[in-house]
C-alpha cells in the first residue's frame, strides 16, 4: 500500500537532477569530486536508494543504507575509511548543493514557500528529514529535504517529525476548526479522515508534534484576520437584509479561489478556518 504522496521512481529522476547539477558545478570532468559522485552514485545504487528511501518513508521505518565502501573504494576514489566517506557525502550539501552559483539549495528550499512541518510559517532552510549523520548518502537527495521554518528548525532538534508528503497530510480535511460568532475559534486535528490504524498513528503522532511546538497558538494569531473579515462580512450582510441562504453562498464563493491558493501553498489551517465557518454557518448566523 501506498501511503506517500511521491512515487519511487520520482524519488529517484529527483536525485538524479541535483546528481547531474552538482557534476556540472565548478569541478573538471575528471576532479576527484566528480569520480567519487560519479562511483558513489551510479545508476544502480541511485535505485535501490530510492528504492530504500521510499520503503522508509512509506513505512515509518529506518532507512536502510546502499553504499558499500569496500566496493566504492579504488586509487581513484581514494576514500579512507566510512569517517572519510561519510564526510565527503555531507560535505556535498554543506558545501556544493549549497553553492551559490547552482542555485540547487535555494530551489530546494523555495519549492514549498510554508514550513512543511508546521505549515505556518514561511520556509528559511531545508531539514534532513533522515540525519544526514546517520544516513549520509541521503544527504543530497531532494525528496529527503524538507523545507521548514526559523522555530521549526530550532526546537526540532534531533526529534523525528512527521513525514509531511504521507497522503493522509494532504487532505486538507485532517485539521478542523471551530468558528464563533463573537470571532473566537479553535483547532483540532480530526480522526475522521483515517482509513485504518496506520493514518491514525500518523495523526496522533501529529498532535503530539503541534503540542510541542505549540502550532495552534500560532494559527489562532496568525488567522484571527482572516475569522474577523469574513465574521464582519456575514454580519454586514445580515444586517443589510440579505437572507441567510445569500450570504452562506455569497461567503463560499468568496473564498473558493482563495482556498485554491492556500492549497497549493499547504496553508491548511487557512483551510480549516474557511471550513469552519461554512460548519458553523448557522450557529454563528443565529448568534450575530
């Protein structure tokens, strides 16, 4: 069963691009960058990477590691010992995906412009979702990259997150919120889109992780403007004459393109908040 949003085969044509990108950097053809990428990342080992990663990720299990350096190793390659190639592998992101002059880093870490860990806050870096300490030759590979926020990063630590491309996650519909007439409203994270036990240890999980890092504080702060203008929006309405059946219609498609956008972006509690609002429609309409 599938349980993540990116196919193995993405996973792998991904890794191949930054591969490709980074032997056309600044080094010659035949630099000893190059003939280590070029021996530690051949074709083969790039699939059963991809292969490996994507049982992980699909499984909320370990990454399970490819390179084998007795293999890698030649007079060419000339890499010591696994302290040698596990430095070489990190230093490959610390210092030639990050190089400016390719761009590579900057992309990565722009393709989401929303933390993908608390899907608030605008993203500044990209987190090794497997440590790149521990699971080295990944450090490069995009769909183990995940772009995430100033407070995300800082409290995460070495903790393990939620893999935020598991399908359940992209459905809007896991985070709910309740609006009030008198403009206050709250989150919670809902069991009612898990189809088995899997996804609702995902969720769980989830809550857990918003519990640390506080998320719903933050949503409650950051999406007070979008529940005052569309509360004073209903009111208005209401108080104009028009019915309720208008204005309930009127509120949707008010904010139907804008939902379209916050998709794309992952700004699901924006979502939630619009939702909410539509759920409670009566309550608050009865209230105002």
């Amino acid at each position: 069963m599938n349980n993540i949003s990116i196919d193995e085969k993405v996973i792998q044509t991904n890794a191949q691009n930054v591969i490709l990108r980074l032997l056309t950097n600044k080094h010659k053809k035949n630099s000893k960058t190059n003939i280590r990428i070029n021996a530690i990342y051949t074709e083969d080992s790039v699939s059963k990477m991809a292969n490996n990663l994507f049982n992980a990720l699909n499984n909320r299990q370990l990454y399970e590691p490819v390179s084998d350096l007795s293999k890698i190793n030649n007079d060419n390659v000339d890499l010591a010992n696994n302290k040698a190639f596990k430095d070489f592998c990190i230093n490959l992101f610390t210092d030639d995906l990050r190089r400016k002059n390719n761009n590579i880093y900057d992309q990565l870490k722009l393709s989401k412009n929303i933390c993908q860990f608390c899907h608030g806050k605008p993203t500044n870096a990209l987190d090794h979702y497997f440590d790149k300490k521990n699971s080295y030759e990944l450090a490069i590979f995009p769909d183990n990259l995940i772009p995430i926020c100033t407070d995300c990063n800082s409290k995460k630590g070495t903790q393990t997150f939620v893999y935020p491309y598991l399908l359940v996650l992209q459905n809007p519909n896991w985070l709910e919120c309740t609006v009030n007439a008198n403009k206050t409203f709250a989150f919670s994270i809902s069991k009612n889109v898990t189809k088995n036990s899997f996804e609702h240890e995902i969720l769980s999980d989830l809550q857990q992780q918003f519990d640390y890092l506080n998320i719903f504080n933050y949503y409650v702060t950051s999406g007070q403007a979008i529940v005052t203008d569309n509360i004073s929006t209903i009111d208005q309405l209401k108080h104009s004459g028009f019915s309720k059946e208008y204005t309930k219609k009127f509120i949707e498609n008010k904010n139907r393109e804008t939902k379209k956008i916050l998709l794309q972006n992952t700004e699901f509690y924006k979502i939630s908040i619009l939702n909410g609002i539509i759920s409670n429609f009566n309550a608050i309409w009865t209230e105002l």
